[in-house]
C-alpha cells in the first residue's frame, strides 16, 4: 500500500503566505522560460507522487501490486496516462495479473469528459485472454472477478447507455458482495455520475454524493472519494456541501494536476475567484503548460478579479503557444479563452480580436462562443457588418448541428438570440430586442446546472439586466442581475450591473451589499477597470453616513 507522503509545504497557508504564493506561481506562469523547468513540485515528486492512500489489497506479486496501486491512484485523479503508464508496469511485471489489465481498461473509459475509447479497452482485454469468460477465469478471487465482471459489462456489445447502467448494476453487487471495500463504493458512485452522460441530473448525483459522504471521515486521504465528492457538489446550488472535499483534495494529492484543479470546482460555484486562480496556476504548472481545461479556468478567474492586464498575458502566452500542429482540443480551448477574455474583460478593441485560429473540427459551442464575443466586439468598434457575419456564422452553425441529446444545441440558440438581440438594439428595435432577450432567458432557465466557465459566454439574464438598465428600467434590471448571481455567483459583471440598478431604482440595501462583494473580489483589480471607482465612491459615501 502506498501512503500519504506530506511535507511542510502541503499545509494550508495563511493568507499572508497564500498571497506570496500566488503572486511567484503566477509570475512563473507568465514567464517565457518552460513551465516546468527547476519547478520545486516537479523535483519533489520525481521519486515518490504524493496521490493519497488506498488499501486495495489483489492477488498480484508485491512488485505488480506496487504498481498496480500507483495506477490505481492515478486513475482515482483521472491523470488517465499515467495510470496506464502504471498499470502496463504491473502486466509486465506478472503477465496473467488480471486486474493490471482491468485498470488500464478503465483508464480508456472518462464516464464525466464524455469520452471512451471502447477499441482501445478492448486491445487491452485481449491482451490478456481473448474472451470474457477466460478473462473473468484468470481472477483467482471473488472479489476481483466481480470487477473483472464489471469491465465486461461496460465494454460489451449495444448501445452506450444500455452498457453504462449494466456497469452501474455490476458495481452496486460488487459493493453489496463487499461492503468493506471503499474503492468500489468509490467507483459506483463515478458509475453513478457517469449514467448523466454529460448532462446533470440532480437525483443521480446526489445518490453518488451519498455513496461517498459515508466514505469520507472514515477514508479522508483516498483521493477517489474526495474527487467524487467535488463532481457530486459542483454546480451552485450544491457546492457549499463540497467545500470540505475541494479543501482536502488538494492535499490529499498535490502531486496530481487533476486534483489541484478540481478544487476549483467548487471554489467557483462559489465564486472563491483567490481560490480559482491560485489552484489553477498549480495545475498548469504541473502539466505541459498549453491553452487547455486549466489555463482557460485561469484566464477566467483572473478577470473575474478584475486583473486584466494578467488575464490578458495568459491568453497571449495561449497563443504564441498554439501552431499550425495543436490538436483540436487546444484549438478549442484558445478559442474559447479568447470569447471568455473579450466578453469579460469588455476590451472589445483587443489585437485578440484580429487573430485567426483554425475552427476546423471545433465544437459548435466553442465556435459559436468565439462568433458571438467577436460579433458583440464588432458592433461596440462600430464595425456593423461584421457583426452581421457573425450572426450569420452563428445561424447556419445552428442549422447544422445535430440533436445530441446534450444541451449543446440549446446553448448555441441561446447565444444565437443573444446576438441578434444586441444587433436589433443597435438598430433601434428595443421591442423586438427585449423579446428575442427573454427567450433567451426562458431557455437559458430550462438548461441543467452546469460547472465551471459558462457556456453561454455572456450569462442571457445579465445581458438582459444590461440592457434593461440601459432602458431606464432598473427594478426590471435588478431582478435580471439577480437571477444571473444565482447561477453563476459573484461573477463580477453582473455585480457591478446589480450594484448599478440597485442604487438607480434607490435600493441602497442592495446596491450597498453588491458593491461590496465586487470590492472584495476586485481586492488586485487593475486600476482604472470600470467600475471601480464608483463601487468605492458608493460603498466610501454610505460609510461616512
């Protein structure tokens, strides 16, 4: 069993230390010299990652199990090649070990990222025996037949969903056959998130929240249950329940690139953006620093702080980094930072603005995300036609996308609305305008919860309470701000507009307590950032009062 390996440096700073840390990690992040050269966790963990702990004792010779545990821990964080690095170790190490060849299996299957590479697990299997039966056979216990079992059923023959719950069922007899096995109850609650297929369902998650809140005290340094926890929590009704779990998780394996970032999951739903941007700079530098999931997070916790001029060098360092040669995925993420940057910074005259990044097998929604930053950044430099264009792109995006089942279609209409709304107003069609806005909302409303930076780049009832105020209709816009706070919390534009309408409609409570919490938040703004002053001048008056 490998345990826990913590050095002093693993305990939570104060917030004097926690500042520094912050402010050195993110200069590393932003310097041109490779992100993981003399890195001081890098060198630390090069003998012995510090993952977590688990007890999941096999039948394998002391070596494979060795490694079979470090695979196992790997593929409690998701850091899936590394697990497979590790579980290949073990196979080689004693070649009829069934279970190394389960766990790289499993490290083909990302139930949360929608993703399974169902060729690839085979290959594997096979490897082992050339059918089911012979490979359930080489398991020599009850035990680890059952999760040989349970690898069969989710990578059988049918239809995904079909082989996702008979999966789910093979895990919960497992976890009824042995009840004292935390790393099957840890597993049947991810096959419980794993039967949403990408869309929250709120009664599913919370079974797997209650599978794992009775693992929690009893195993607090097992990473899986800490990880499930937090994907269990994260949307911003629930995520005050995983706060205790995103804490822990970061120490639990600080090693893990994965962990550091999953924290901020919770931090924000939360809208803790000291948080967001501080996990995320570790995540990065734990990895290939690139334009991906973890810089993309970063960028926007950084202007949700109101610190534009450092969310604007992590976007440019993004892009010096992207060739002709990245994968689709990093294509998408820059431009997704860049839809991200320019809507939330309201720096609509950005050089980023001009860039050409190749959309080829993108996804409609990061697609439509950068048309629509780049049709409202159009319209505010007075450039009319261009955003036109950019409706237009959004529109036959819209008519050639495909019914995934996902909410994926509802959220390029919503965005799709959104700019011909702004367009319309521009134009001087208030009524029109207003209407299109409020189907955006209503659809906007009907979507699942969902994680992390919103995929409706501009949150529909913040722009509408925009609008709204700009209309002369502050009580309206309040109700608007208010709603947007409460699916994405404390997001910084929509404080600014709550604090606006609240003071305009002489709801000083209100306004009062929004300019606050966007004081707090913008604690390191940019001087000059709008808004500022006049969230100080409002919150100095009242205090003098």
């Amino acid at each position: 069993m490998i345990g826990p390996r913590r050095l002093v440096h693993n305990q939570r700073p104060n917030r004097k230390t926690a500042r520094c840390l912050v402010a050195v990690l993110l200069a590393a992040v932003l310097s041109a010299a490779s992100a993981l050269s003399g890195s001081l966790i890098a060198q630390e963990s090069a003998d012995a990652p510090r993952l977590g702990t688990v007890d999941f004792p096999t039948s394998g010779t002391p070596q494979a199990q060795e490694y079979f545990t470090l695979g196992l821990l790997y593929l409690h964080s998701f850091e899936y090649g590394s697990a497979a690095t590790e579980f290949r170790k073990a196979q080689k190490e004693q070649p009829d070990f069934a279970l190394a060849y389960w766990g790289e299996a499993m490290a083909h299957n990302h139930p949360l990222w929608r993703q399974r590479d169902r060729d690839a697990a085979i290959e594997v299997l096979e490897r082992l025996a050339p059918t089911p039966a012979e490979r359930i056979a080489l398991a020599p216990t009850d035990r680890e037949r059952m999760y040989m079992q349970a690898a069969e059923a989710l990578w059988a023959d049918g239809p995904k969903a079909e082989r996702d719950t008979a999966y789910m069922l093979a895990m919960r007899r497992l976890v009824d056959a042995h009840p004292d096995d935390p790393d099957a109850r840890a597993f049947y609650a991810l096959s419980l998130l794993g039967l949403s297929d990408g869309v929250r369902v709120i009664p599913t998650y919370m079974r797997a929240a209650a599978v794992v809140e009775e693992l929690i005290d009893r195993y607090p340094d097992h990473p899986g249950v800490a990880h499930y926890m937090i994907h269990s929590y994260d949307d911003p009704i629930h995520a005050p329940l995983g706060l205790r779990a995103a804490r822990a998780y970061s120490e639990i394996a600080p090693d893990a690139a994965h962990a550091q970032h999953m924290t901020t999951h919770i931090f924000l739903a939360l809208g803790m953006w000291a948080d967001v941007v501080s996990q995320n700079i570790i995540a990065a530098e734990l990895t290939s620093w690139r334009p991906g999931h973890y810089t993309a997070w970063l960028g926007y916790g950084l202007a949700q702080q109101g610190r534009i001029e450092a969310a604007r060098q992590i976007l440019e360092r993004a892009h010096d980094l992207l060739s002709s040669s990245s994968r689709t995925r990093a294509r998408g993420y820059m431009l997704s930072m860049r839809a991200d940057y320019l809507v939330n910074t309201e720096r609509w005259s950005d050089p980023a603005f001009e860039w050409e990044i190749d959309e080829e097998r993108t996804s409609e929604v990061v697609r439509a995300k950068d048309a629509f930053a780049l049709g409202v950044a159009a319209l505010q430099r007075g450039e009319r036609d261009e955003s036109e264009q950019q409706l237009a792109r959004m529109l036959w995006i819209l008519d050639n996308m495909a019914d995934s089942g996902t909410p994926a279609r509802d959220v390029v209409r919503i965005m799709t609305k959104e700019l011909s709304a702004v367009i319309g107003l521009h134009d001087g069609l208030t009524d029109g305008a207003l209407e299109i806005l409020r189907e955006a909302t209503a659809i906007e409303d009907a979507l699942p919860l969902e994680f992390g930076p919103p995929d409706v780049v501009k949150p529909s009832h913040e722009l509408l309470g925009e609008m709204l105020l700009g209309m002369d209709d502050p009580s309206g816009a309040v109700i608007e701000f208010q709603r947007a706070l409460a699916l994405a919390p404390l997001r910084a534009l929509s404080l600014r507009g709550l604090g606006r309408a609240a003071a305009a409609a002489s709801d000083e409570e209100t306004a009062l307590r929004a300019y606050r919490n966007l004081l707090a938040i913008w604690a390191e703004a940019d001087p000059g950032i709008e808004g500022l002053d006049e969230a100080r001048s409002f919150v100095s008056a009242r205090a003098s009062e």
